[in-house]
C-alpha cells in the first residue's frame, strides 16, 4: 500500500473519503469525470495498490485502419486472450480507439485507465510514438502487444522483425538468389521500416548489393490495391528480381496475381517470401512460404503478464521479443 492515503487524496480533490475510496474501487455512485479527477490525482500523488483483476480490456489503437492483415492478426490474439483469460475466470471486453480523432481518443483513453479494476491489453501496430502519451503514467496494469514505445516504459510483447526479415531473405539466398526484391507496404507502420532493415542486412551480409530498382511500394487498404499496384509496376517494363520478399502476406499475395496476370508463373519465374503466416497464406496458388507469427501464444502471455503485474510490484517493465519461424511452402525454388 502506499503511503499517500485516501483522506490526502480527499483534502486535495475536495471530495469526501468515501466517494474517493468508491472510485478507487470502481464501485458505482460516482460520475465518470469525477472519478477520473480523482484517479488522476491520486496517480499524481503516487496512491497504488496491487488487487485482483476482474476483467481484461483489449484495446485497438487504429490510425487508419488500411492494414489488410491487421484482422487476422487482432483474431489469433484475441483468441491467445480469451483462452488464457478465460482460465483465470477473467471476463474480456474490446475497445478501439480512433488515433485519428483528437478528441475522442482523449476521452476513451481516459475512460479505459479510469476503470481500476480491469487490466489493459493494447495493441500498438499502428500506433507513433506520441500516441502512447495517451496512457502515460497508468498505474493500471497494461501490456503493448506488436508496437513499442522508445520514449516510455510499458511491459511490452513484439515479435523479432528484423531477424525474421533476416532469416526469410537468407533462405532466398541459400536457394541461390542473388536479385532479391522488395515489397514494401506504403502505408509504413513500425514494423515495415524494421523489416526492410532485416532485408538489407541479409543482403549486405551475403555481399549482395541492394538495388532500390528492386523496391515495389504497394498499397495496404484491400487486397486489390496491393495486385493493381503491382500490375502498374509491371506496366513500366522494369527488370525483374528472380525473388521478392514481402512485408506482409497480403502484399505477397496480391503481387503474386499480378505477376500471374502478366503471364509470369510462382515460383519458375520468381519466388515469393511473404511475413506474418495468416490463414490464406497456405492456400494460396502457389501456397506460400512465410514467417509464422506465433499470435495465439502472444495472446496468451499477455495476459499472464498483466497478471503477475497484480501480483508483485517491480520497479522496471520488460520489452519480450517472441521469436519466429519459417514455414516452406511452393512458392520459392532454388536457382
């Protein structure tokens, strides 16, 4: 317990003792912004307590929404949360929060970090840092899932991007390719840029020089928009890699129609590495090898981290990168 108590919260809020120990509690009778006033000072006074948790809340940060593979990927966490949760007899609800709207996403922030009794699972794909002072100072406990804070220090879950990236374009190169391309998703979450770097690196380690004649910036808002841009591509009559890899899945595979709307065929003419493994990857023509995201499990300890935040108070967060692995599919060859 900490030494701040509830009557020094009441002196310096002005309400009665009972009406801050209620919206400590979370216990009803006590308005929405008045409860929050009263959190946010003790917050500022430094009151914490450790108790247990009743419900889990998954936060959805969106900047845009134009991530095509963002649904499969929020749905195997939701599933790793829900199990995990379930067998903690902890009740789930879901919230998105549009980064976009200045004003509400203040509010619904607010609202989320009021709400003491619950934990918070926030998914930080689309997320820049400057959003993350949204939730700057929660004594609530609260995991990031897939994005990261470089200036705050949350208790954080990724996945190793860049030596994922590493590890697919270094299976390119042991099948003997040499013009590696790369397809790159316009709109640049976190992620991609950290990918790309893995891409280069494998490269420059292989002494293959990286030809930016090879980069294909494709749109991420459907799965057409990803084909159309790679036809328009093509149009131009460029020099052709004999392999890409993709950020994402969907990008590979909507160039891989496109490709194949050209004539070219998967993989005799060109290979394709695809990230993330969602369900289509694998019954795609050809089916496509691809990193696999472990997600469920990602899921899942996120929640047994918000638990033991509950259960112990420690004075520093840890930022756990998951590792990956390669799925083999059809659609690289060796050359």
């Amino acid at each position: 317990m900490s030494k701040v108590s509830i009557r020094e919260i009441s002196r310096r809020t002005g309400f009665s003792p009972a009406t801050v120990s209620n919206a400590l509690n979370n216990r009803p009778g006590v308005g929405s912004q008045n409860a929050a006033a009263i959190i946010r000072t003790a917050r500022e006074l430094g009151y914490y307590y450790v108790k247990k948790l009743k419900r889990i809340q998954f936060v959805i940060a969106r900047q845009s929404g134009r991530m095509i593979d963002e649904g499969s990927f929020r749905l195997a966490v939701i599933n790793g949360i829900e199990c995990e949760a379930k067998r903690h007899g902890l009740s789930t609800s879901y919230v998105t929060i549009e980064l976009t709207d200045t004003v509400s996403r203040r509010r619904q922030a607010t609202s989320i970090i009021s709400d003491t009794a619950s934990g918070v699972i926030l998914l930080g794909t689309e997320m820049l840092e400057k959003d993350y002072q949204l939730f700057s100072g929660t004594k609530q406990p609260l995991v990031v899932v897939d994005g990261k804070s470089d200036n705050m220090f949350f208790e954080t879950i990724v996945f190793s991007n860049e030596g994922s990236a590493y590890h697919a374009v270094n299976h390119l190169i042991k099948n003997g390719h040499r013009k590696i391309g790369y397809l790159a998703g316009g709109l640049r979450i976190r992620n991609f840029p950290i990918r790309e770097r893995g891409y280069r690196r494998a490269l420059e380690d292989a002494g293959i020089p990286v030809r930016d004649c090879y980069k294909v910036l494709l749109g991420t808002e459907k799965p057409e928009t990803a084909a159309n841009d790679m036809l328009a591509w093509l149009d131009t009559n460029p020099e052709l890699p004999t392999a890409f890899f993709a950020d994402n899945d969907a990008l590979a595979v909507g160039a891989m129609s496109a490709l194949g709307n050209k004539g070219y065929s998967v993989p005799d003419d060109i290979s394709m590495v695809g990230f993330d493994d969602v369900e289509y990857a694998a019954i795609a023509r050809p089916p496509l090898t691809t990193i696999h995201v472990p997600r469920f499990e990602i899921g899942r300890m996120a929640v047994q981290r918000l638990i033991a935040q509950t259960e112990s108070q420690k004075p520093f967060t840890c930022v756990t990168h998951v590792s990956t692995s390669l799925v083999e599919r059809e659609s690289v060859r060796s050359v």
